[in-house]
C-alpha cells in the first residue's frame, strides 16, 4: 500500500531525467536499507564476526600460531575439572530456573490476590532484586556469607543452630550461587506471570467454579494452559542467561573453593583471560553454543507460531 | 476485585454457601499478605543489609555485636567515598559510558527498527529475525574473542583499545541495540498504518514521519528503550572485567570490586557504602519511571 502511493507521487514530482545512481538511492528499500545499515554493521563486526572467530581461536594452540584442529576438545575431554564445570552448569541452571520459575509462579498469584490498588506497590517492592546491578548485589551476598562475620550465621547461632561455611564448603557454595541466582531472577518471572494471569479472562474461573473445579483444577485447567505461551518463553529465555552466568559466580566465588563451583564463563574467563590461554577459553565458552541453539530455535518457532495466529 | 466482591458476598450471610465463598476469600487474602510479607523479607534482605553495614563504623564491624543493629550510625562511610578521587573517577567513567552507550543505541536502532518496522527491503525479514536472535547472543560467548580481535587490531593499526574505558562504547551497543530495536519494532508495529499513509498523502518524507509521527506516538516504547540500554549499560560487569584494568579506566562495578576489596583486609562499611550508591541510579530511574521499565520488561516477550 505505501509503496503504490510513493511510487505514484515520484512517478508524478519527479523529473524524467536522473541517473540511475540517484534513482537508487530514492528508492524506498535503499532509504530503508541505510536506516539499518548501522544495525547491519554491528550486528556482523561485533557479534557474528567474533562468534565465527571463536570457532577459529579453538583450533589454535595456546601461541595462537599453529592449526592444531580439535585436540583443544580433546584436552578438555580428559580433564576431570571440565566435566566438573559441565556437571555444574547444567545442576546451576536448571536448578535455579526451576525455582525462578516456580517461585515468579506462586509469588504472582499472592500479588494477584490482593485489592488491586494495592497491587502495585507490591510489585514495586517485589521488582528490586532485579533493578540492582547483580555484582553489586552480590557483593552484599558475600557479605552475608561472610566465613567470619556471617549474618546468617549469627541468626543460626542464636537459634541453637551451627552455623555454616556458606563460601568454602562446595555443597553450600554451589547452594549459595544458586540462591543468589533465584533471588536475583525469580522477580522477572514473578512480572512476566503477573501480566500473564491478568490476561486471562475471569469468565473461564467463572465458568470453572460453576462447574465445580477447586482451586488445584482451576490452575491445572485454567491458568497453566492460559499461560503456557509466556511460562515457556520466560523459561527459554531465562535458560540461556543463566546458563551463560558470569557476575554472581564471579563475584561470590570465583569458582571456588577448588573450582567446585564453575560454571562454563567463569572458568573460560579463568582459562583464557586470566590464564593467557585464549584458545582454550574460546573452546569453554563454546560449549554454551548448543544449548543457546537449542533455547533459540524453540523460542523462534513460537514466536513464528504466534505470528501466524495473529 | 476482589474486595468488591467481599463486601458483596459478606451483603448475604444467611446463605451458607456465600458465606463460606466469602471466609474462602478472606482467608486466601490473609495467606497472600503473609507470603508476600515472607518474599519481600526474602528479596529486600540484602539491599537492606548494605545499607545497615554502610551506616557502621569498621570498629563497631569487627566487634562482631548484631550484624542486624546499628549502634553507632554514621555517615563517615560515604563522607569518605565521596570525596576519594578514585570512587569518583569510577562514578563518571560508569555516567560516560552509560549514557553514551544510551545515545549511540537510540540512533542505531530507532532508524533501523522504523526501516524494518514499515520500510521493506531485501533480507528485511530475515534480519528481524536476525536481530531477535543476537539478542539471545550473551556477551560471556563473545568477550574472548573479542579480545583477542581489539588485540590484533591494536597490531594492525596501532590504536589500543585495551584498557581504554571507550572501548566499553564499542562493546555495549552488542547488548543493548538487539534487545532496543527489538522492543522499538514491536511498538512501531503497533502504529496504525493509515497515520504514516496520510502523511505520506500530505507529502511527508520518511524523516518527517519519523520524527513527527512515530517518534512521539512510540514515546512510552522509545523511554523503556532508554531505561532498558542504561541499566544493561549501568550493570554490565565481563566486559570492563576483561577489557579494562588501570584504576582509571574502571567503572563502578569493576572499581569497587577490584580496588575496595583490599587483599584480606576487607573494608566491608565502604565495599556496602560504594555498592548501594553504585546501585542507586537504576534504582532512582526504577522508583520515579516503574511503570515504563516494567513495560520494557514485559515487551520483550510478548510484543515478539
């Protein structure tokens, strides 16, 4: 449609005479194609160039002068503390996806119980966690762990408890990083299903109580399937930025204690920026690759599904 | 609501049935307030703890009395920081590059996305997609390679991007203009096509209808755009962790954590002290504009 009425008016203010360059660079996809040709050109330099590169910098030895093929690969398939790191990035994630998600579920029902005027203030104190930079906040996390001065600790002690070695033993560090984690991302799930249950309509839990459902089968029948589009989406998408984790770990342990708790950025980042090894690094960070691909081709397929709804 | 509907139900208590709906109500009300007093104590414990540790003295610190009490309050920690050079350098580098990053990301993606939002070219579908998909991207793939691509550069041309804190202009914009056209697509959308083919009837050219039609009708979009870049911008910690190193250079979450943080001595008034002012601009943006910055929260997801 926009395209037959500029065609029309070039066709009647436009002279005959112009060169063919000129005639180019009116046309409307040009204009449009040099609006997003700064996108074009970041997107390529700074993002796929790099992600090819990395590919190139795995086959090479640690002098970055020699093909050395696969045998980065097979390096870190015989080293324990690369399994080690696998083992952990995948309990981390899913582990602290499963209670982002769980915890954004019920959190987003309590905030929708209450009157709604009051709702939003709720929702503001709720969001916080998620508003402050993770390093910073972390960094009042290892503070709260702190092996000497610990909080926590103080509380359990004055409960008759003993207190616990929050960052140096691996079962506590791991549980550490993953509670930070869910109390960073659980808010982001808890806005997402938020806006979620408000789109369902009240008819169905109308229609739902008429018929005599209780509330387990009104969110087993009702809610879930109402939400699944966005419950699948969020969890997609928080999947890949916790997989790819890099400032809480970093700041809370930075791998420790004894490389317990790694997961695949931090201990690239070790390896190949504070180790000097970039191939080595580059070969780590890879492995993030197929389960980005995997989170990305689900999430492309609904938003194509959801396009051809619309 | 919900109340609403209390109140009504509470108008007929003759008949049992109502009745008990409405005790039903009142009860899943008190347990709703009770969890959510539980989560907030959850989710606010640690920002409330830094400013609880930032109001003590390192005496009082060491002591070890209630790590939950303050005795003495004192504001000598961000007397201290305030007026230390180095905190400060850290506070503009992080401003600079914040708000750099939020223009250089505006001018990039409002174009692109208007060009693919309602101008098609060829491959314009394909880099909708495209632009979703690098947005999934995370920088923790990317930051060696890039590295080792500012290192070679540095080798052919001369320039050192190392350890400048402008190289962080150069890397930003991977992280906020995917997720911001993005956004600035699915608002542009949105627009009803009749508005842009009125004006292009009166004789608009595509800048006018950029400027004076989408642009202010998207408004809402383009300000979430703005908070989204400048707390990714504010927040990101790998790549200046990477790419920079001499203490003038660093931003604020590197700064505090490599320069405070002194060996064992650990100074943890001022380390809480620089956290929570490092944290107060995207907290002071979120309080004064929530409504904005959930909404490019949630777009994300659904405008798709």
């Amino acid at each position: 449609m926009v395209d037959a009425v500029i065609s029309d008016v070039r066709g009647i203010s436009t002279p005959r005479k112009r060169t063919g360059l000129r005639r180019m660079m009116q046309r409307k996809s040009t204009i449009a194609f040099f609006m997003a040709l700064p996108l074009i050109l970041l997107i390529g330099l700074l993002v796929l160039y790099p992600a090819f590169y990395a590919v190139h910098l795995a086959t090479l030895n640690k002098s970055m002068q020699r093909f050395v093929g696969l045998s980065n690969f097979t390096f870190l398939f015989n080293r324990e503390t690369f399994w080690m790191v696998v083992r952990q990035s995948c309990i981390f994630a899913l582990t602290a996806v499963f209670f982002k998600a769980l915890i954004g579920f019920v959190v987003a029902h309590f905030v929708h119980n209450v009157p709604a005027n009051k709702q939003r203030r709720w929702r503001g104190i709720l969001l916080i966690p998620w508003v402050i930079p993770p390093a910073m906040s972390t960094l009042a996390w290892l503070w709260l762990f702190d092996p000497s001065y610990s909080a926590f600790n103080w509380i359990l002690v004055h409960l008759g408890l003993s207190p616990v070695i929050w960052t140096g033993d691996a079962f506590w560090a791991r549980f550490s990083v993953i509670l930070i984690n869910v109390w960073y991302g659980a808010p982001f799930f808890l806005i997402m299903y938020l806006a979620a249950l408000k789109s369902v309509p009240d008819q169905l839990y109308e229609a739902a109580a008429i018929d005599g459902a209780n509330w387990w089968q009104r969110i087993w029948y009702v809610t879930l399937p109402m939400m699944r589009n966005i419950i699948a989406i969020t969890v997609l998408f928080s999947t890949i930025v916790t997989f790819a984790n890099f400032d809480i770990v970093q700041v809370l342990t930075a791998g420790g204690p004894i490389d317990k708790t790694h997961v695949f950025a931090t201990w690239a980042f070790r390896l190949g920026i504070q180790g000097g090894d970039i191939p080595l690094g580059a070969s780590v960070s890879l492995f993030m690759f197929p389960i980005l691909a995997i989170c990305a081709i689900f999430i492309l397929r609904d938003i194509h599904r959801r396009g051809n709804e619309a | 609501m919900t109340v609403a509907q209390a109140t009504i139900d509470r108008g007929a208590p003759t008949r049992a049935r109502y009745g008990s709906m409405s005790r039903d109500r009142r009860w899943a009300l008190r347990w709703s307030y009770f969890f959510l007093v539980l989560f907030a104590i959850f989710f606010l414990t640690p920002p409330l703890y830094m400013l609880i540790t930032s109001l003590k003295t390192s005496a009082e610190i060491s002591a070890a009395t209630n790590p939950w009490w303050i005795y003495n309050p004192t504001l000598s920690n961000y007397i201290e920081l305030l007026t230390s050079s180095t905190y400060i350098t850290f506070f503009r580098n992080s401003a600079i590059v914040s708000i750099f990053v939020v223009c250089i990301t505006m001018l990039i993606s409002v174009p692109a996305a208007f060009a693919l939002a309602r101008m098609k070219f060829w491959g314009s579908a394909v880099l909708a997609t495209g632009v979703f998909l690098t947005y999934l991207v995370p920088d923790t793939l990317l930051f060696i390679p890039l590295f080792k691509m500012f290192a070679v550069f540095n080798e052919w041309t001369d320039i050192q991007l190392i350890n400048k804190w402008w190289v962080l202009l150069i890397v930003y914009p991977t992280l906020t203009v995917p997720f911001c056209t993005w956004i600035m697509i699915g608002y542009f959308a949105s627009i009803p096509k009749e508005l842009d083919e009125a004006a292009l009837m009166d004789g608009a050219n595509y800048r006018q209808i950029l400027f004076k039609i989408f642009i202010p009708v998207a408004l809402p979009g383009l300000i979430a755009a703005t908070i989204f870049a400048f707390t990714v911008s504010w927040a990101q910690f790998l790549y200046p962790l990477a790419f920079t190193t001499s203490p003038d250079q660093l931003v604020l979450p590197v700064g505090i954590i490599t320069t405070l943080i002194k060996g064992d001595v650990f100074n943890w008034g001022q380390i809480m002290t620089g956290a929570l002012l490092g944290a107060a601009p995207p907290l002071i943006i979120y309080a004064f504009l929530m409504d904005y910055y959930i909404a490019g929260l949630t777009a994300g997801a659904t405008k798709g």
